[in-house]
C-alpha cells in the first residue's frame, strides 16, 4: 500500500474532531495559557541538559579511576539521555516546544547526540506513525523485522511462540541499531519509496550530513572519553555498550507499550486502500494511556504515557497533557468512543506481554 494511497473516512463522527479540537482550543484561550512549552518545561530541560553534562564530564575528565563509579556514571547517562529524548527532542521534533521554528530544530536534532538522525525521525515518527498509527505495512514502529511480530498482519513464524521473552533484550538493541546501520538504510529506503522527495529533502546531501554527524557522534561519546577517561579503553567500551542498551530498553518500553497492546486495535486498509474511520476515531482505536496519576513518571516520560493525547495533538507541549486528558476522555465518552487507559505502568508492561505472548502464539487479535 502506497503512502500516499491510503485514505481516512472524512464521514465518521465528523462532529467529534471538531468538538474535541474547540473544547481544547477555549480551555487555552479561557487560561490564557500558550499550547507550548511553559516555566516549568524550560525548568525541566535546564535540569535535563545539565546532568547530562555533568555526567559526561565525569567520564571525560578521568576524576575517577574506579571501574565501578565509571560504568555508573554510563548508565545514569543512559537514563538521562531517554529523558530528555522523551521530554525536550520529541516535543521539539513534533514543533510543540516553542512557537520559534528555530528553537524547536534546535532542541529536536539533540537527536543527533543520542545515536538517531532528525529527518528519519521526522518521517518515521512524525508522518508514518502519526499518521497510519497501527497500520500493518505503513507504520515503522511495529515493524522490527522478522524476529518481532507487533501485527496480526505480520507473517507468523514458528520463533515468535518466545518473543515475549526474548523481546526485551532486542528492545534493549534499539539505539544501537540507530547508531550503527538503521539511519543509512532507512534513508536509503525514504528514497526508493518516494517519502524524502515528498518531504523535499536531497539524498545525497542528507546522507552526507548523516555521515558527519554519526563521526561526530563516535568520536564526542567513544573516542573522547577512551582517549581522557582515566581508565581501561574497556570499561569505557563497556559503559557505551551499557549506556545504549539502557537508553534503547527505556525508549522501547514507553513507546510500545502506547500500541502493542490486547486493548487497542490494528486496523486494515480494504481493496481501495481506505480505513473505516476518520484520523482522529483511529487514534483512540490504536492508543494507550497508562499510569495517569503517576506524576514521577510522567516528569521523565515527557508526559508518553498520556499518549492518546499526544496522538491527538502533537503540536501541543506535553506539559499540557494532564489537564487537556479529562477535556478528551469526557468528549470521548459523550460520542461513545473508546479511551484507553491503565492504571500503571507496571499493568502497562504486563499487558503487552501477554499482547506479544498472544502474537507469538499466531492470535490474529484486535483486527479492525
């Protein structure tokens, strides 16, 4: 199915769309309140920022040469960096951060820093999960290749029955696989399949902005701090090593237990290539909140686990989301629609287990 084939029902709870968009709209022009980021956002990404400095220059300055304090300060890093992947890239990367387009391509290709490349994330992230959210054949994120089945539509194979096991240390693999392979063929693939004309990028000038940036990515994060840290070449290669796949485990874990989940759907395209509701209808269809209540959470999730809002309005800072969740769900539930949530993020893990054991098994569940 072609990108630019595939249709949403404009005639389904048209009504809802624009409802929900005012109720939203007036709840910022009654707080007299902008939609992007706030005090408290800019607060949050100084603090974000600064302990990513402070943790590399720790490693960098070869203070220390305990092995143990060293591959500590590797994994404090990893963490840090998945926050502010989730709180300051995405939200920049999405325009929601600032109503300055300068200052939002700024924060967003921190990207850059964290082992991804912007112009893939835009597409995969902002156009292609965005748009086609679920949607075997068009949506990335569920698509990991052959040793993950995230579909009902993926082909089965005899494997998968582990998958629920196994996939957590291939999420842990993620950011590795963006650091090394992934960016190069993704881009390549953007343009044999037309998306990188049709965003109006050049192929051969991005791909050599790729090149420079993952040299300047090895040499600021391994070459660096091999060369100052104060310890065995080693250790600082196990702590890189240690850093990514606590960073990729984190970054899997928030963002696919929002879709691959026993409550939400993965709707087919028919013949035509049209699907059977409006965008809107079909986010609250593929989209999970979890741990609502869950104010710590939420601080260094970048406000991910109030994901149907997100899906619904990227264009707004997540610092918002809270507020704007009982506007959504209250319009929701007034037109009958669904509006997924759990209570936790741990209950949020165990259902897309269970989700993945199902998969596993050849279950072709949740099909719209």
């Amino acid at each position: 199915m072609s990108f630019t084939n595939l249709k949403f029902n404009r005639t389904d709870h048209p009504d809802f769309v624009r409802i929900l968009r005012k109720r939203v709209n007036d709840y910022f022009q009654t707080n007299n309140i902008s939609r992007y980021a706030n005090t408290a956002m800019v607060v949050k990404t100084v603090v974000l920022l600064l302990v990513f400095i402070a943790l590399y220059a720790f490693i960098l300055s070869g203070v220390s040469n305990n092995v143990w304090l060293n591959l500590l300060a590797w994994s404090l890093l990893g963490i840090n960096t998945a926050g502010i992947g989730f709180s300051i890239m995405h939200d920049a990367n999405h325009g929601a951060y600032s109503r300055n387009k300068h200052v939002n391509r700024l924060l967003g290709a921190l990207i850059n820093f964290i082992g991804g490349f912007t112009q893939n994330w835009k597409i995969q992230h902002n156009t292609l999960h965005h748009s086609y959210t679920n949607v075997h054949g068009m949506d990335e994120d569920i698509d990991a290749g052959i040793l993950l089945r995230f579909s009902p539509e993926q082909e089965w194979r005899r494997f998968h029955r582990l998958q629920h096991i196994y996939a957590w240390f291939l999420y842990s693999l993620m950011t590795a696989m963006w650091a090394t392979t992934k960016d190069f063929r993704q881009l390549t693939r953007y343009k044999n399949n037309g998306l990188l004309e049709q965003h109006g990028v050049n192929y051969s000038k991005t791909m050599i902005k790729l090149v420079f940036i993952k040299i300047f990515y090895y040499i600021y994060l391994l070459v660096l701090p091999i060369a100052f840290a104060g310890v065995a070449w080693w250790v600082t290669l196990i702590g890189f090593v240690i850093m990514h796949l606590t960073l990729g485990f984190l970054l899997a874990c928030v963002f696919q237990t929002a879709h691959v989940m026993s409550v939400t759907e993965f709707p087919a395209p028919d013949e035509e290539g049209k699907l059977e509701n409006n965008w809107a209808i079909h986010q609250l269809l593929t989209t999970t909140n979890y741990a609502p209540a869950n104010r710590l959470l939420s601080w260094f999730v970048g406000g991910l686990n109030f994901q149907v809002e997100h899906h619904l309005f990227p264009n707004i800072c997540h610092i918002h989301y809270k507020k704007i969740s009982k506007i959504v769900k209250e319009t929701a539930e007034e037109y009958g629609l669904p509006y997924n949530t759990l209570p936790s993020f741990r209950s949020a893990l165990k259902n897309h287990a269970n989700m993945l054991k199902q998969l596993g098994r050849g279950v072709n569940v949740n099909m719209a």
